[in-house]
C-alpha cells in the first residue's frame, strides 16, 4: 500500500471514529461550534482571502491558457461579501432544527415491549464538489448539523482557499467540543478512486460537479450515492397557456442561469396552441440571446416570421445545454408531452404552463420527475428556496431522499425495540398472545 | 433478440404503462379489488391445491435424490388453512391505510406559490423471491396496494401454484378496475438476469433468497435494490443482565426458528458475569439441540462443567448458522462487544440482554444496525411483529428504507410546486422578494 493511501485509511479510521461520537453529541453542542466557526470564519477573513488569491493568480494563468472557462474563474473568487455570506449561512444551519432523535414510528407491541424507529446519521459520509469556496462550509457544516462525519475533497482549482477554510472550520469545530477527526479534507484525484472502494467504511457519497463525474462515481462504488447525473429539465406550453406567464416563465427559466441543473434545457409547445405562443416566446427568448433549434414545424413557423433559429436533430432531446441553446419542439397535446419528457428526460424538474386545472393535475401526476411544477420557473426546484435552510445536493435517485436535499436527506432510520424479556415463542403459534399495537409513550427518557 | 427475450421486453412495457393509471388509482377501488382478490382465492381453493400437489409431486422426487432439503419442501406445501390464511393476508392489506399521496412538507413559498412534498409510487417493481406459496399473494397484494406495477419471479419449485394464485389474482384485480398488465408472472433464471439490466424502466427491485442471491442482485444491476444478503445477528449478554431473562431470550432467539434470518447466530456474554450467566443460558441451548460453538475461554468454562462444545475458529464470527449451531465468544465488557458486532455483524438486528439502563443506552447508540433491541428477543424484528400489517422483505440498506419494510417502504416522494407566473428573476439578487415559507392550506383539492 502506498504511504497516501496509509494516510488516506488512517483519515478515514478516525472519522469513523469519531462519527460514533457526534451521532450522540447533542444539538446545543452542536449548535454553539457552528456559531463558533461562523464567527471564526469573520475573524480569519484576511487570511482566507489571502489563500483565495493565490487559486486566482494559478486560475487565471490557466484561464489565459484556455484550460479554463471564465465562468469557473469568477464561481472560484471570494471578496468581503462572499466570506460574509458564508459565514452567515454556516450560522443558518446552526438554526435549523436537529434531525437527528426524531421518532417517526413507534407502537406498543405489548406490555412492557416498545418499538421506536428513530431518525440517525449516516456515519460517515464522503463528499466531492466543485471548486468554489463556499461549497466546503455548506457541506461541512450541514453534515456536522446531522451528525455525520465528513471527508471533503474539493475540485483541485480551489485548493488554497479550502485548505484555509478547513483549518479554521476544523480548529474551532473540535475547540468546541466536537470529535477530533470528524472533519477530514482530502485532495486528489487518487484519494477519491480509494475511497469509493471502502464500502465497509463509507455509509454514504455524494457528488456534485458535472455529469460524466457524477455518472462516474455511481457507476463505480456499491456505497449509496446520493446525487444527480444531469438536468434535463423541460417546460410544456399547454394549448390553454396564459401568454404572458409562459413568456415571462420560459425567459427566466432558460436565461436566468443558464449554467444551473434546473434551468429549462427542451421547451415543448402544444401544436393547438403553438400559432398564439411560439412566436412571442420565441422572440423574447432570442431576445435574451437564446440560440434557438427547433424541431421541423418549430422551423417552419419561425422562418416565415424571420427568427433565427437552427434545425434541432434527435440528440437535441438528451442534450443539456449548459449555456444559452435550447431546442424546441411542437408536441400533439399534453399526453405526448409527458411520454416525451418520461422519455428523454432525466427526472429532475419539469414545468406545465396552463390555465387548465384537468391538464395541470394530469402532467403532475404522469411526469415522474423528482419536482414538478405549475405555472412556475423550474429554477425553484432548490433547497433554500423549497425551506430547506441549506441543500447538499438534489437528488434524482427514487430511493430514500428525492429533488433537493437538505437535513432530512443526511439522516436514516433505526429501530429500536425496548423489552423486560420477552421471548417470540410466546406469540406464535396455538395460544400466541396477539400485539397490541397500541399507543406508546415517546418521552424516551421516560423508558430508558 | 431471442423470442423469450421479446415477450419478457413486452411484459416490462405493459407492466411500466399500468403503473402510470395505477398511481393514480384510487384508494377504495385497490382496496374492493384486493377484497375481491381474497374472496376470489377462497372460491378457487381446490384449483390451487390441484397445482400444489403438482409442485409437491416434483419436490418429493427432488428430495428423494437429495436436490432439495426436506425443509423446503414442507414451507412448499400448501392446505385448507394455509389457503384461509392467504385470502385473509391479502384482504389485511386492503386493510392497511394507503401509503400513497400522503404530504409529508409543505410550505408556502410566496403568495400564489406553494410546494408540496408527496408520497408516489416507485412505478414498476421487480421481486423475485423464494419458493413458498404465500409469498407471491403476500409481494403482489402490497405492491398493488401502494401504487407499484409488479413483476413476480418465484422460486422454480413452486411454479405451478404461483402460476393458479397468479391467475387468480390477476383476473379479479383487472376484473375489479385495475390496470391491465399491473401484475405479470416471468419464470426462469434467465428472465431475473434480463430484467437487472433494464434500469430504465424498473425503479426497484425486491430480491429474497438466499445470501449468495441476493448478493448476485446486488453487485449485478444499476437498479435500487432493496434487501439484505445476510443475518448474522447477535445478542450481548452484559454482566448485569437478569439470569432468567438471558437464558429465555438466548434459546428463543437460536432455538426458536434457526433458519429466519433474525434468529441468533452468535451470543456474547461479558467476561465480567461470564461465570454467573454462560453455564445455565448453555445447558439451556444444548437441551434445546443447539451445538455450541465456543472461543477458548468458552471451551474452558463449558469442559470444566462436562458440557459438550467444539472450538469456534475465526471465520465462525462471520458465519450465518441457519440450523442449530451457535458461536459463543467472552468479550471484555460493553465496548468491545459494540465493536465485535459493528466489526462482524450484517448490521440487521442484535440485541443487549441487561438491567443496567446506561448500558442499554450506550448499545442502543453505537451498535450501527437496523433494528436494536434492548431484552428481548432479535426474533421479534419482523414486518408484522412491528405493526406494519405485512413486510416485503427486511433492508439492512441505510439508505431509504432500513428494517423491517411495510407499505411505506414501497413509495418515494415528489415535490409538487403549483404557482401562478412565478419567475426566480424575482426572487435573486438586489431588490430579491423575500420567500414566505409559511403555512399552506394542505387541502391540495382546493388549491388544484
């Protein structure tokens, strides 16, 4: 074994370790270290900001290289506000209620025999994202919130600035009273290949960054991955549309940021309707400098009224357009809308535009996306925006946490069952004594 | 594409379009279908002894070549009651309340902008599972019940009553209003390797078997799966454990049902009372027919008292015994047999045997399984002990659905979000409108 992957075992032990003891600290003592490092984090401002400009001046050099787009450049940069920002959000998370001891389950079996299922964390949860500084203190401080430990290994730009944001989160997290070790900050691509095989270890992954990574990393560990692979996300114009409401919601949902997983990628417009709709959406999207390419009739109608627009070809439909692209295509009615976007979506967010309640609740219930919406932009598909104080991540798996995930998707389920010595012996069988089922008293301190 | 391959493409596509009608089926119509079902098993009681007798033929002339355990073939054997007790379980799931469409968050995000977070069904579930005649009426009626198209794959041996109960309940279910192609029967082991590889239409597949097979299922599709591969479940008898209690629960929890896969299969009793508690709770497992098992100490002990042990060697510590043999090791008081069990054990249920409440606690804590119990026995960790009405399997997952799974454990969420023109230009940067995150009417026909 090589001496980093000595290392690498030896980080993972300790937080292992230590993920035991943080499932039991309780939420005060949690709470109070978070607000510690949110003002560590204020205090320590010049040398974070120090540690930033050296990823910039190594980004930029880059940049000038063409190994690296502007838009990563920019995401990568911290200032005033933003340092301000994130300490504010690590205080945020402090906020929140504890996940962690809730009972969602609990019936008396019998006298004397109690049954409790019972929220706990994970253990111990490995985390790779983007290089932009304030993704290392929402994911750190939200799995320490829910009592997970954490290793973190960022993208490799940023290395400087969460090296610096490590150690002042690390410091003042263990200063106050948390397990030694519960935070592990990892580099390397290497790192992340060895930990995705300790599936003895690791109780859960999650991966942020682009598609091909995160399909990488689901395709390659038996650990659970809570993730998505991309976001093909469409919006459908019904024949009933309000006119004004689809202009204004498919601007915004392509033009707004183009770069977001819940941006509109496709656009479907009902052929019933396409003669009032198509052209005034149309003309405001290119408007906002979308690159229009649209299916044969889409075309048609918008040559005769002089819009620019490409021919869309069938891989337009499985394509996530990360900047300003969008593809178009007329569809039969509603019902060819949902196949469409059961079949070529990814299941992460999709819109209908209508006035139509009976269409509205049809597409609700027929598209099996993870968030769908009603007359609404798909950019709200979001934890902060859904109430969720924070998100780690949106998930597009079926099982366990689905759409944005904040708190509640970082914590599972035990079952814990409380006897003075029953036998099952007594409750099978001829002369079996029945369960009671009954109401149970949830003041487990009461009972233990 | 072979010919069984086609048909089995053409199951799959019947079954994924059902499910989308059948998710929206209401309550009362699965339920008077499921009654239906229950009566109509009743009716056709002698065509399915018929095809048991069939399957029972085929199997005693197994057994007589020694291809099949005895055991197997009397769990095969169908008669009057277990027919009553069949029609019965299925109209206890008509019973149950419906797991579907339940709001579990919900939040106002802004005037005319509210989010809901809603039970669905998964959509189309695979099950394959072992040659018993209730297990198909038992999958099928839960799976329908909450909302799922299923496809039942049974063990080989009980073919012929799974193709008269699937016959059975596949014509009244339709009969009675539910979606053509909801239910569909594949047979043969070639089928189970087709269906793993078509993530794209199955959500979930259900595997129970064999450790060796669900492990196969496990490493072999990209498909959710829920299950577990094995049960080696343990109880830790702590040196202030009540003697009675101790030798009560130990032979229940071995002797009871060797073969279930929450029975004992390794007992470790604390150095500290070892000498109090390991002779009687032994006498009493030996006269139960148990073999024992025992580390060095144990065999110390057990021969000093002429009571008949074999040495255990390390790979018993990881073994799952499913007929009476029981492992027993002396471990050094409560943290090295938390150790023990999170080092060796499958994380399914185990059990702490003590009237020391702080011990319990500090078990109840570490021991990082899916059921933990506090004096009683591990065997009560089952679906229908627990009150969840029917299980179709028990997940050591962490991830979703953990322990003993009832209907709840069928569905997944969806956000739903129902605005009225929002955009997210609104709600970002300078001048961004607050989000309200207040109280929504959760009457979701009111508000669509």
């Amino acid at each position: 074994m090589s001496k980093n992957n000595c290392l690498l075992r030896e980080k993972v032990a300790l937080a292992k370790a230590a993920s035991l003891k943080l499932a039991q600290t309780a939420s005060s003592i949690k709470n109070s270290a978070l607000r510690s490092a949110s003002e560590a984090i204020l205090k320590h401002k010049e040398e974070l900001l120090d540690a930033n400009r050296n990823d910039m001046v190594a980004a930029k050099a880059q940049m000038g290289q063409g190994k690296l787009a502007e838009a990563l450049v920019n995401r990568l940069k911290l200032d005033d506000i933003k340092v301000m920002e994130i300490s504010k959000m690590v205080s945020n998370v402090a906020d929140l209620e504890d996940p962690v001891g809730r009972i969602v389950y609990s019936t008396k079996m019998d006298e004397g025999l109690d049954l409790y299922k019972i929220t706990v964390p994970f253990g111990l949860i490995v985390t790779v994202f983007e290089a932009r500084p304030d993704a290392l203190p929402q994911i750190a401080s939200l799995c320490i919130k829910s009592g997970n430990s954490v290793i973190l290994k960022g993208g490799s730009e940023a290395t400087e600035s969460n090296r610096a944001i490590f150690r002042v989160l690390e410091e003042t997290l263990t200063d106050k009273g948390l397990p030694k070790g519960c935070l592990q900050l990892v580099e390397g691509r290497e790192a992340v290949g060895s930990l995705l095989k300790m599936d003895n270890m690791v109780d859960l992954v999650i991966p942020r960054g682009s598609n091909e990574f995160v399909k990488f990393i689901q395709d390659n560990t038996r650990i659970p991955v809570l993730g998505h692979s991309s976001g093909i996300c469409h919006i459908f114009v019904d024949r009933n549309a309000d006119l004004s409401k689809a202009v204004c919601i498919c601007t915004d949902a392509r033009v707004q940021y183009p770069a977001a997983c819940n941006s509109m990628k496709i656009l479907l417009v009902d052929a019933a309707g396409a003669e009032r709709l198509l052209l005034p959406i149309a003309t405001n999207l290119v408007e906002g400098g979308v690159r229009i390419r649209g299916c044969s009739r889409v075309m048609t109608m918008l040559k005769r009224n002089k819009i620019a627009a490409e021919p869309a070809d069938e891989s337009d439909w499985s394509t996530e357009y990360l900047e300003l692209t969008l593809p178009i295509k007329i569809v039969e009615g509603i019902d060819d809308a949902i196949e469409h976007i059961n079949r070529y979506g990814s299941r992460h967010t999709d819109s209908i535009i209508t006035e139509d309640k009976e269409a509205a609740r049809r597409f609700i219930s027929n598209v099996d996306s993870s968030t769908v919406i009603h007359n609404a932009s798909t950019r709200f598909s979001d934890g902060y925006r859904y109430g969720l104080g924070a998100e780690v991540g949106i998930s597009t798996n079926k099982v366990h946490a689905r759409g944005p995930v904040g708190l509640e998707g970082l914590v599972t389920t035990k079952y814990v069952l409380l006897g003075s010595g029953q036998k099952v012996g007594d409750y099978v069988g001829k002369n079996a004594k029945p369960f009671l089922h009954g109401k149970v008293d949830t003041d487990l301190s009461r009972r233990l």
